[in-house]
C-alpha cells in the first residue's frame, strides 16, 4: 500500500481533495521524496491534464514554513496565536481529561464536533470522526454551511441529487450558468462548454456580478440579489404564453404542469422586470433562446441559493428543463449537483448506531449563538476540516463564542488558521497526498482512490488517527472504533442498493486510477425518479405538507433595510474558501480583498476607486479596498473570498453576513446582507 510513499522520484496519481465539483485526478511528481510539481491527468475524461492554479501551486502550500509539524498547547491570550510544542501523549491526554471532566459536569453533550469538507475524502471528512463522536454521545452538528438550501429545493422537484452527466454538455447548444461562478469554482464545466461554443453553442451568465465568468459569457444578464426565482418563474410564463413548452413530456414525466400554467400567470414579465431588475425585453429573449434551443443546458450555481430564499430559488429553476423536456435531450437539462450518483453505504462509515442516546443538534451556521446563548452550554469544541472563525456568519459572535474562556477549544488542521488562534490544544493535520482515502465528484460521474504519496509532514496525523487515538484514550473499545481505513473503505463501497456503483469493490480502486460511475440520467428521469410519485414534481404535496406553497414562488429576502447597500461576499479564483488565504503565493495573485460598488453609489458616498473603505451594519465592520464601475448594478456591492485577517479582524467578510436560516434545509444566508460603505476617517 505505501509503494508510492517509500520511491523518491517519479510521477504518482493523486487526486485534488478540496471542496471543488472537478475533483481532479492528478499526477504528482516527485524529487528526493518531495512533491515538486503537480499537473493534471490528461487520460482521465474530465480533467484532461488541465487543473486550476490553486493546485498548481499546492506545493508551496505542502511545504510552506508556516506549516503545522507538531501538537501544541496556548501558553498566550485566546486568538493571540501563541503556543508550545507539546507531546502527541500529552496533546491527546490533556483532550481526553478534559472531556473526561466534561462528561461528568455537564454530560457529553456539552462536546461540539465543527467540521465541514476541507478535506472531501469521504473517510477523513466523515468516517472515525462521525463513529467517535457518535459513541462519544457529543452534540451533533447540522452540516448546512454550502448546499443545504438548495438540495431540498432541488429534491422537491427531482428527488434527489441527480442531474445530468456533464461529459455531454459538449454537445449543448445553449448553456446557461445561473448564480455560478464556473471560471472560478468549476473549470472544467467551463472547458466542456469552450467545446459545445466551438459548435456554435452559446453561453449565458446570470449573475449579480459582472466577474470572470461573465466576462467570458456570449450574453451577460445581471440581476438583482436573491430575486432569481422571479426571474425563472417569468421565464415559465413566458413559456406557456407562448407555447414553447413539450405538452407531451410534461405529460408523461412531471405531475402538476396544469396547475403550474395558471399559477405562473401572475409573473407577467413587467412585474418580473420590477423585482430582478432585467428589461422586459431582455426577459421575452431569454425564455424565447431557451424555449427554442435544444439541447440546453442550466448549471445551477451555489451563489443564488446562499439566500433567505434559496431553497425556492433552486426549487424553482429545477422545474424549468422540464418545461421544455429538455431531460430528455442528451446534452439537455441541468447540473445543481451529482452526488446522488455516488452514494454509498453512509450507515456503515458513520455508525450512528453508536450513539447512546439521540443527541441534540446544532446548525453549523448558528455558532456564534450555540457558544453564546445555548443553554445547556457548550463547553468544549473540536474544530477539523473547517475555519469557522472565517467562513461562519455571524462572525463577530463567532469569534466572541470561541474567546470564552471556559471554552475548551481543540483545533486540528494543516495550519495555524484564524479559529486555531483560539485553541487550547492545536494538532497537526497530515495533507491528503498522505493519507488513503476515497473520492467521489458531486458534479462528475468517475470516483478515485488516494493511496498515500508522500511521507507524514513532521508528526501530522490524519483525522482518521486522531480519532483513533482519542477512541484509545477514552477508554472506548467498541471495534468500529480501530477499523483500519482500508477496512472502512470496503464498508463503504458495500452498497448493493445503489445500481450505479455496482462491480466497484476497493481492488477495482487500485487496480485504475479512476472509475466511471454507471449513472444515466435519461434512463432514470422517465418516471423512476425518488420522489414520491417517481415523476418531477413541479407541483409537490410534499412541499404543502411541509408548509411550503406546493408551486415555485418568489418571496423576498428577509434583511432589514437599515443599510442602503446589498452585499454579496462570494468565493475568489485563487483561495478555496478561506484555504489557501495563508499562503503567501494564494494571497499575492488575490492581491487584495476589494468590493466592487456602481459608480453612482461610490459618488453618493464621494468614495474613489482604488480608496480603502470601512464597510459595516449592525453585525461588524470591515476594510475593503473600492473597485468602482458598471459590473454590478446600482445598489449592489459585491466582494470576493474569504480572506484570513493580515490586519487585525478587518478583513473578514463574515463579520458582516447574517446567520439566519434559508427558507429550506437550515442553509446559510451569505447572500442577504445588506451594509453602508464610507469613507476611513
Ligand atoms: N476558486 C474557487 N473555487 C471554488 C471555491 C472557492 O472558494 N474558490 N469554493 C468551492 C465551494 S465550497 C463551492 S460551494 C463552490 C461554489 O461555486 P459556485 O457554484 O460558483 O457558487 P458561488 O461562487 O458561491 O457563487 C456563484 C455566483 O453567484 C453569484 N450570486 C450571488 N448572489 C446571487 C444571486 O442572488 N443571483 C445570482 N444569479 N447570482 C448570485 C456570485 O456573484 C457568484 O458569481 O465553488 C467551489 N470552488
Ligand atoms: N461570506 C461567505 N462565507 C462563506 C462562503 C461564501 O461564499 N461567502 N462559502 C461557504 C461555503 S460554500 C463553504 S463550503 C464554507 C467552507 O468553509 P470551510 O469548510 O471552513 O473551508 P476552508 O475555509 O477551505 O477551510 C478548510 C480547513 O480545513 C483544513 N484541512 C484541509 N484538509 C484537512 C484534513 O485532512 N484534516 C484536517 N483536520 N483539516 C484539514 C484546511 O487547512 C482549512 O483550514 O464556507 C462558507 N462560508
Ligand atoms: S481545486 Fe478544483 S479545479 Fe483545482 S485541481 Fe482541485 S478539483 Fe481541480
Ligand atoms: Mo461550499
């Protein structure tokens, strides 16, 4: 198994572990042990040998100085970042007292996980660590931080995660990307429409930013914030007014198509015009471009859906390839995510079976509130695969929460990050070039096993040997709690109910570097869908039950209108999230955190391109540096990625985002600030 580990030099396949829909399957080269370069793999289908900068330049990260080596504890100030080597025996001892404390005070409970996917390998992102703290009975954490809204939504219409193999989008004749910033966030979905545009395909961008991938659109239509379901249920009545939809698959492969034709009557394209700020015109072109292209295709972004009103949004543009049959087109239809696809046996790696009783759950986008107010209170929190100090709304609180200074606070990652300046306890986490694990896309159909490549950095662990070793030291001897990762990997694979990954065991793993996933979108849409009634449901009883209105319709986002200014802090090109904002390569192409604000909202203010300004609302503050002009419409300011701090909280966009809950799923609100922008004293 550690082949790779024990050879010096040569050329070994890997695969990019971050929370990115390519999941790329990479060769790594090797120079005296080290990793000295990283390229794409040109045989695999969707990568092609083509892999965004971020990972190009992962060796810097590997290898960056500021890497964590070894355990330490906090002899400073919470939040100062100061620390002491310490022991792995006395790191992990110090963790198992302390909870061992806990446990007797307050109950388990008073124990919070906080993870997210900074590392997607399924067994270091949910294997031993769901197990332990299962057995450990800790609060359960509500993981609703990126796509929680919109699965329900798009569940409702589509019963699950299914949507179209991205491969045959080279054949779209229309591609529309909504809310969903591919240049950035999902390159090669960008790639595979440069193929279909060389056919004379053509690209739409629906965005409330003018970025990069509007830039390369054929057609950029910009909308106000968080009213893109107005704007989809406009297309709809356009559709039927002008008879543009497929009477016959409506028939056939939805419920509830009559009742929608009336319904969206009311969304006439002048009141619509209103609400999302698109010309009427502009609104007659685009329903009548996408009633009559076939095959078109709608990539469902993330940035739409990370509002008050998110869950309707993507519950609402679901049902539009349906509209004109389009599922049924090869190169037709949509993508808001895949993983359905890949599902594996969840029950056997979690082993929620270990719990001693049903634990109480936080939502991951209310930690400020459950280390503030929450009462029982939480007295302890392991943070891993995620930042929360950064990426968490609300992020005032959030930082307050973890300076509580009866707040055991353990944090395991690869770097010193914004949250780990607030640990008691800091452990070093090995990268995902040294760990076994397993991989699946949510967007692509090809799944891949990572065997280690390079040795442990220091004395790093992998998040699978820490909770090994905490299982140990707490005395736990259930043997789930010991299963080696190969051992969890074949667990996982064994899951005959999912036909798609069926004849794939851990010895087809190894033996190919990817494997395809045998899913067929078409094949599955024609009523064998999981919702209730195996048919889209544009009209979903599911949804009355739930208390939702049965149709897709456009309610408002929720934020006060204290401060004049939306402001949208989406994702940048060269981080991953908040990855990647340490390191000083990343940090340097970024340049600097900007917003980008309308000409006639920066002369109002008397605020000049190129200025630093102070951004605030009731929440917090921030410094941004002004990027006037025409790409965001007037009203809107938008900033990108999620920048660790260089000088003192003022860079962190967080602060400033609200940690309401989205219409569905408990999803996370981003999207729906609203701020005022002055000039620094
Ligand atoms: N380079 C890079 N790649 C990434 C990431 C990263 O941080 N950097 N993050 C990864 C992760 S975790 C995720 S979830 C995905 C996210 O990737 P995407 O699906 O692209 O989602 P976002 O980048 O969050 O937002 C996409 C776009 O939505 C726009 N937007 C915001 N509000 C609205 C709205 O109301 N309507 C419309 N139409 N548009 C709106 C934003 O301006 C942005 O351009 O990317 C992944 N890939
Ligand atoms: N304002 C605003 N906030 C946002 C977003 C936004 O668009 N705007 N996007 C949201 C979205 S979509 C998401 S997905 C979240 C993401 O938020 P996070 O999940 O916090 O993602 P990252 O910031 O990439 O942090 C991941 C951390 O995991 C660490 N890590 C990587 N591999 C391993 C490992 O194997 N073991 C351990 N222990 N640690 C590891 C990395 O070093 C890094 O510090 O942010 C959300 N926050
Ligand atoms: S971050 Fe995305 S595009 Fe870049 S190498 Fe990883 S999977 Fe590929
Ligand atoms: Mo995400």
């Amino acid at each position: 198994m550690n082949a790779y580990v024990n050879e010096k030099d040569g050329v070994f396949p890997s695969v990019c572990s971050l929370d990115c829909p390519d999941m790329c399957s990479l060769l790594v080269h090797k120079k005296d042990g080290k990793i000295v370069k990283i390229e794409g793999d040109p045989t695999h289908p969707v990568t092609q040998g083509a892999i965004c900068n971020k990972v190009r330049n992962m060796p810097a990260r590997i290898y960056d100085p500021a890497r964590l080596q070894y355990p330490m504890k906090r002899v400073g100030a919470k939040g100062e970042g100061k620390f002491a080597r310490i022991s792995w025996e006395e790191a992990i001892e110090t963790i198992a007292s302390n909870w061992r404390r806990l446990i007797d005070s307050h109950g388990a409970e008073s124990i919070l996980p906080y993870s997210f996917y900074g590392n997607m390998g399924s067994l270091n992102a949910e294997g031993m660590d769901r197990r332990f703290f299962h057995r450990l009975g800790a609060t359960r954490l509500d993981r609703t931080i990126c796509q929680a809204a919109g699965t329900v939504g798009y569940g409702y219409t589509m019963g699950g995660s299914f949507g179209i193999n991205p491969e045959e989008t080279v054949e779209s004749k229309l591609l529309i990307f909504w809310g969903c910033n591919a240049v950035s966030t999902n390159m090669h979905q960008v790639m595979l429409a440069e193929k279909a545009r060389k056919n004379g395909a053509k690209v739409i961008v629906i965005d409330v930013h003018k970025n990069q991938t509007g830039r390369w659109a054929d057609w950029f239509i910009p909308v106000l914030p968080g009213t893109d379901a107005a704007l989809a249920l406009g297309i709809m009545h356009i559709l039927f007014a002008e008879k543009l939809v497929d009477e016959a698959f409506l028939r056939e492969n939805t419920v509830g198509y009559e009742e929608l034709r009336s319904h969206v009557q009311s969304y006439d394209p002048a009141t619509v015009s209103d609400v999302t700020k698109v010309p009427v015109e502009d609104i007659y072109k685009l329903a009548r471009m996408y009633g009559t292209t076939s095959p078109a295709f709608i990539r469902i972004g993330n940035g739409p859906q990370h509002h008050d009103n998110g869950g309707m949004f993507i519950r609402a543009v679901s049902c539009l390839p349906a509209l004109t049959g389009q599922w049924g087109v090869k190169g037709g239809g949509a993508i808001k995510g895949n993983s359905g696809y890949a599902a594996m046996n969840s029950y056997a790696l979690e082993r929620p079976d270990l719990q001693p009783q049903r634990t109480r759950r936080v939502n991951m986008n209310q930690l400020g509130e459950a280390l503030l107010e929450l009462d029982p209170p939480v007295y302890s929190l392991f943070v891993y695969n995620c930042n929360p100090a950064v990426v968490a709304p609300e992020g005032e609180k959030v930082r307050q929460g973890l300076a509580r200074e009866d707040l055991f606070t353990v944090v395991h990652d690869l770097f010193l990050t914004e949250t780990a300046k607030y640990a008691d306890i800091v452990l070093p986490a090995s990268s995902s070039f040294e760990n076994l694990d397993l991989y699946t896309s949510y967007w692509h159909f090809y799944m891949q096993l990572q065997q280690p490549v390079i040795e442990r950095y220091g004395e790093s662990k992998s998040n699978t040997e820490v909770f090994r070793l905490l299982a140990s030291a707490m005395g736990f001897d259930e043997a789930p709690l010991r299963d080696s990762d190969e051992e969890m990997i074949r667990q996982l694979l064994n899951y005959p109910q999912n036909p798609f990954i069926k004849g794939i065991d851990f010895e087809t793993l190894v033996e190919n570097q990817f494997v395809r996933i045998q899913g067929d979108s078409r094949a599955f849409f024609a009523g064998s869908l999981p919702t209730p009634s195996g048919k889209i449901e544009l009209y979903s009883k599911q949804m009355e039950k739930a208390g939702y209105s049965p149709l897709p319709v456009y309610v408002p986002i929720k934020e006060k209108e204290t401060y004049p200014l939306l402001f949208v802090s989406a994702p940048n090109h060269n981080f991953l999230n908040s990855t990647f904002s340490n390191n000083e390569k990343h940090a340097a192409l970024e340049k600097l955190p900007r917003i980008y604000m309308h000409p006639d909202d920066a002369n109002a203010r008397g605020v000049v391109h190129g200025e630093k300004v102070r951004v605030y609302n009731d929440r917090g503050e921030c410094e941004l540096t002004v990027f006037v002009g025409d790409n965001v419409l007037p009203g809107v300011t938008v900033t990108q990625g999620l920048w660790s701090n260089t000088t003192g909280t003022k860079q962190l966009v967080n602060s400033l985002t609200p940690s309401r809950l989205s219409d569905m799923g408990g999803g996370a609100t981003f999207f729906s600030a609203r701020v005022e922008v002055e000039r620094l004293a």
